[in-house]
C-alpha cells in the first residue's frame, strides 16, 4: 500500500519556507530559486489538498493548518538529518544516543566519569543536554534521560522504563573560613568537630537557598527539631553548582547532595558542617521509552549502573 508520505524535497522547501515566513529566505538557504520553492510548496499543498500559506501583499502567512503542520514535521526532519549524519559518521557501525541530564549532575558526576565509557565503546557518541522537567519520548527530543524526583513522579512518566540510580541525600557545607568566622573557636580543630556543628549552631550561619527548593532548609532544620524562624532567608541560586561556587566563596552554607561535592571536599575548598543529613525523597533515575530495545541504551545502563555501584563503594570508605 503507498504510503501517505509527500517527497521530501517538498517538505523541506515547505519548512524553510516556514521558518522564515519568506520564499525569497527560503531559496537563498536551499540554494533554489524563489520559483522552485514556490512549486515545491504548491505541490505539496495539492498532496495535502489544502492551502499552508496565505498569500499577502507583503509576502506569505501560514494557515492554521500550515502553522499546525510545520510544528509536527521540523521536528521529523531534524531526526531524519540527524539519522543520517549519524550514519554517515559511524559507517552503520555503533551510533548516537542523545540523553537528557539535569545540569549539577552532568558536570559533577557523569562528564568526570563518561571518557570511561567512551573508551570501552568507541563507537557509540554521547550527546548529553541539560533537561529538569519530564518530557514525552513521543516528541523524540531525547533518546534518554538521567532525571531526579520522587518516586511517583518517575512512576506517572508515560511509557517509561526506569532504572534507579542513586539518592539524593543533602548536607549543609560552606568554608572553614565562613565556619571560623562565626565559631572563632573552632580554628585549628579537626575537621571530625567541624562536622559536629548543631542545628542552633548552623543556625547562626547565612542560609543560601535553591530556587527549585525553596523549603529545602526548612525540611532540614524540622528534621533537626529546630524550629528556625529565618529558615526561608539567604541568597537564592537556581542550581546545585552554583550554590557550590556561593559556598566556596564563603557566602553562606548550603544544602547539597555529598555525591556531587566529591572534587571541592578533597580540596578542602568545602567542608561539611554537621552530620545531620536531609534524607529526601527525590533520587536520581535512568529513563527511557518503555518499547525502545536499542542496544545502544543497554550497554549506556550496563556501564552507568557499574559506575554508580563504583562511586557508591568508594563514597563508603
């Protein structure tokens, strides 16, 4: 049976077309004729058997059927470009996942460790772009993710298969600089009684605070049984890195998960300040489409679960 299917010449004439609203843009950019656009786009719309664009005075207009189609096919055409470069680089041998990650943990956990699996798989390249929010596999942005939330938030994903990766158990760090500041005393002690600092004690120190988690503080100082009546105060950063930076800066103490601080607490540039830990809900999952088999995303989670249970193994000693 022939497929519903219009030439692609056709599709991306009428795409180029679109994006710039312009036969004339859209000629220079395919390095066509205004002519030829024209009777690529006219065809199309004789497939379809209605009008994309309205003709004006001062150019084209897209339809409401025109503006509907262009947002479901550039998205197809970016995936068959992408498909084949794809191919093209890789000689039909390994290829390309494109995988979602929440930025903290891009740029403090995984990019330190991906140059392993590049070397066990040369022949399959990571493309890794920073995403917060869920999103449907449907829409083809991604071929994976690595996401953090809760449990029921993973669960609610549609279509998704998940693998758990970690938790995301937060500890308030700052300077020593900052603790010896405010606790004079405290210089020239371990860092054993650093660490043992109270809730009233972290209490006297300035909060710096999560944009996304805007209680995270509070949820920390009610596990610590303190009712603390500034616990929403302090400067605000939207992600974990940059609360890292603050801290290192001696701007205050922050709440951040300890996997994610490994480089800073060796240095010494970060020191935790209590033990009491905010053992929340949220954890870090692997997810991909529930009927997606590719080989590629099997062996991506075969070394990504080694390296957690690696990372975990040395965080215990």
């Amino acid at each position: 049976m022939r497929r519903m299917i219009p030439s692609l010449q056709s599709l991306i004439c009428f795409e180029a077309a679109a994006k710039h609203l312009s036969y004339t843009f859209a000629a220079q950019e395919l390095h066509l004729t205004q002519s030829a656009v024209s009777r690529q786009v006219q065809q199309l719309e004789e497939f379809l058997g209605l009008n994309l664009f309205n003709r004006t005075r001062h150019g084209v207009e897209l339809t409401q059927a025109g503006e509907h189609y262009f947002k479901n096919i550039k998205s197809h055409l970016l995936g068959i470009e992408q498909s084949t470069l794809d191919v093209m680089s890789h000689k039909g041998l390994g290829g390309t996942l494109k995988i979602g990650v929440v930025p903290t943990f891009a740029t403090r956990w995984l990019l330190p460790r991906l140059y392993k699996f590049n070397e066990i798989h040369p022949e399959i390249t990571i493309h890794l772009e920073t995403s917060t929010k869920p999103f449907l596999f449907s829409d083809h942005i991604f071929d994976a993710a690595i996401y953090t939330g809760t449990p029921a938030q993973v669960e609610n994903w549609p279509n998704a298969k998940t693998h758990y990766l970690m938790n995301e158990d937060v500890v308030p760090v700052c300077s020593a600089e900052l603790i010896f500041k405010h606790f004079p005393e405290l210089k020239g002690h371990s860092g054993e009684l650093i660490r043992s600092l109270s809730a009233q004690e972290i209490a006297r120190l300035p909060l710096l605070q999560q944009t996304t988690r805007p209680y995270i503080w509070k949820e920390w100082f009610e596990v610590s049984d303190l009712d603390h009546p500034f616990a929403l105060d302090g400067q605000r950063h939207e992600l974990f890195s940059m609360l890292a930076v603050a801290a290192i800066h001696h701007m205050g103490v922050a709440l951040i998960p300890q996997k994610l601080l490994e480089k800073e607490l060796r240095s010494g540039e970060l020191i935790i300040a209590s033990d009491i830990k905010l053992k929340g809900s949220r954890a870090y999952y692997f997810v991909y489409a529930e009927q997606q088999q590719s080989p590629l995303i099997a062996k991506f989670i075969e070394w990504l679960l080694t390296e957690v249970e690696l990372s975990q193994n040395t965080f215990m000693k």
